[in-house]
C-alpha cells in the first residue's frame, strides 16, 4: 500500500461511504426474523373514503360516498377498526403482503389505511411502501387493491379486463417474482345463475395458462372474494381449482391450481366453518389459490403447508344466534352507537410465503 494511505486514514472513510452509496442505489427488501412472509386477504366491506367522488350510476355507492363524506368519524372508525385487527397480524408487524378488496375506486381509502397502518405497526419494522390499484370502467365503483412493504414491479401493475375485478401485481424479492391476482367476483344477489362468476374463473384460469406455458413453476397466488365455495362448479370446473395436493404438484397438462382451504371446506364445512355468514350459514367466499410451482418446490416462491388460516378477531356479533360470526360495520340505515360498529362482513384470510 502506498505510504499516503498508511498514514491517512480517509481512505478507509471514502470506501465506506461508497458502500453506502451502492447499498441505497439497491435497496435489499425488508426480510422477516423466520425467513418468510405473510400474505393477507381481506374484503373491507364497502371501504369509501371520506370525499364526495359524486358516483351516480350505482345507488349503493353514491350513499357510501356521500355517508363517509359527511360523517368524519364514521371514517375514521372504520380506518381505526381495520388497523386495529391488521396491525396485530403477523406480530405486530402487519401482513407483509396485504390484498384488499371493496376499496372505493378513485379514492384515497387505501392510502389512509396505508398510512395509519404505518403509524400502528412495531416501530422497528420496515414501512408499507406500495400501493398497486387500477380503476374499473362500469360496475359499481369498488376495487381490489394489493398493499406491500416489500419491491414491487410497479410498470406491471395490471387489469386482466377492464370490467372485471382482477387486478395482476408483481412483487420482486432478491430475484424471486411472485404474481398476485387480487380479485373480487360477482355477487349471488346480482348474478343468481352464477355465469358471472364462471366468466371471472376462464378469465383467471386464462391468464394462469398463459403464464404457465411461458414458465411452468410460475409462482401465482390468486385471492379474492369468489362469492362461491370452494365445491361450487365456477372454482372446480372453470378456474380448475382442488384441494387435491399430488395432482396438484404433478403439474399435468392441463395444470391445477390449489385451493388451499377446500380440504378444510369438506371436513369442516357443517360445523360453520367459513369467512362470511348468511341467515346462520357459513360461506366460504374468501380464498387463497397457488399455482403448481407454489407446492412442489419448483417454483420462486413457495406456499408454506399448513400456514393458511381464517383469522379471527374481537369485532364480532356478541351475543344470540349468530354469535362469533363477523360484525359488519354497516350501513347509514344501522341504527347502531360508532363504538358498537364492526369492522367488515367477512374474515381476513391469511397464509405463509417464503421465497424459495
């Protein structure tokens, strides 16, 4: 070494300032203390912020609209409530990927939940950074939306239509992709026969083909309110979705996708075992699909066996026949005190990743 930088020791300074430099210009994404991540799906139950976006083709959301605009509290409570449950996931740190849906299109609803999120989480975990939305065209004026700490590819950021709600996400950790598809599908009060329901499981079952035959371990997690079982035919038959592991894993031509609650579903489902109650019965609406990839072991990422869980929280119906399902935070026509309102008619969902 030369003589100037044996008895100058800035040069020791100058190369520890450049690995600095280096490091920032390439950020490492935030790693949990075990290795993996939790993934999270939630339907908010009709989450409008707290402006007038003066929505007029649908009747229910332009009382949504105008009901948070001009009641402040009300929104806020409803911030309060979903923080309060979320935050304490994951041991305090939050879900590190968070799916949501009913989240007023055109809105900052997400983002305050974003930022209150941030202020309740444990103080020495990395933020929530990205927020991966895109608006409807038609429909009622609700969305799904996916919230992450963690890289993102945020230019693919995609609708797989423009009037469906399936909204495509790509989260980058070391090198590993993992695609979500956040997604919401029709409602048995508006599509009775249930075709709507089949065209949003070809659509998604189109999309996963298409990726498939570009890369067969394609690690894709598609989630969402199917508004069917996970017995009903839009989920077996058009999305070609089974609790049938091995021939899952086999990853046969044409593929399946792992429904990873439909084996719980069939043992469990008399027992109301589910995600969201009608008149006394258990439904189990919310799900969490992976591609072959995501189970034997070939894919970037993987699903972790036996990690999926339907989370349970305080916000639920006290007391009578119902006891212990969710309480909904309601409507302006509930006559009920701020303080006594739920949260949102269905449970979060929530399950184990580890990139592979």
């Amino acid at each position: 070494m030369s003589p100037i930088f044996r008895s100058c020791p800035c040069w020791r300074f100058g190369l520890a300032m450049l690995l600095v430099v280096a490091a920032g210009c390439n950020p490492r994404p935030p790693a949990s203390a075990t290795g993996d991540y939790l993934f999270c799906f939630w339907n908010t139950e009709n989450f409008f912020d707290n402006k007038v976006n003066g929505w007029r083709n649908n009747e229910a959301d332009k009382d949504f609209d105008r009901w948070f605009a001009d009641n402040q509290a009300l929104f806020e409570q409803k911030v309060k409530n979903l923080t309060e449950v979320l935050a304490a996931l994951n041991d305090g740190k939050g879900p590190d990927i968070l799916a949501l849906a009913e989240v007023e299109s055109n809105s900052t609803a997400a983002e305050t939940l974003k930022e209150s999120l941030n202020r309740a989480i444990k103080p020495d975990t990395q933020p929530y950074r990205h927020l991966l939305m895109k608006n409807l065209h038609g429909g009622r004026n609700i969305v799904t939306a996916i919230l992450t700490r963690l890289p993102v590819i945020a230019d693919r950021t995609q609708l797989i239509d423009s009037r469906h709600r399936i909204l495509e996400g790509h989260i980058e950790v070391n090198g590993r992709e993992l695609i979500v598809l956040a997604t919401h599908w029709t409602s048995r009060v508006s599509d009775k026969a249930g075709e709507g329901r089949d065209k949003y499981a070809d659509l998604i079952y189109g999309r996963f083909r298409a990726m498939h035959k570009a890369n067969p371990d394609v690690s894709l997690l598609i989630c969402g309110d199917f508004n069917d079982n996970p017995d009903d035919p839009s989920v077996t038959k058009h999305l070609h979705a089974t609790g049938d592991l091995e021939r899952v894993k086999a990853n046969s031509d044409p593929p399946l996708l792992y429904d990873i609650f439909a084996n719980q579903w069939a043992e469990k489902k008399s027992a109301g075992f589910g995600t969201h109650f009608y008149r006394g019965k258990a439904f189990l609406f919310d799900h969490l699909v992976v591609s072959p990839g995501m189970v034997n072991g070939r894919g970037d990422w993987i699903y972790l066996a036996d990690t999926a869980e339907i989370v349970k929280h305080r916000f639920v119906v006290p007391t009578g026949r119902n006891k212990g399902h969710p309480l909904a935070f309601g409507t302006e026509k509930d006559k009920v005190p701020l303080a006594e309102r739920g949260v949102s008619d269905h449970l979060p969902v929530t399950a184990r990743l580890r990139v592979h």
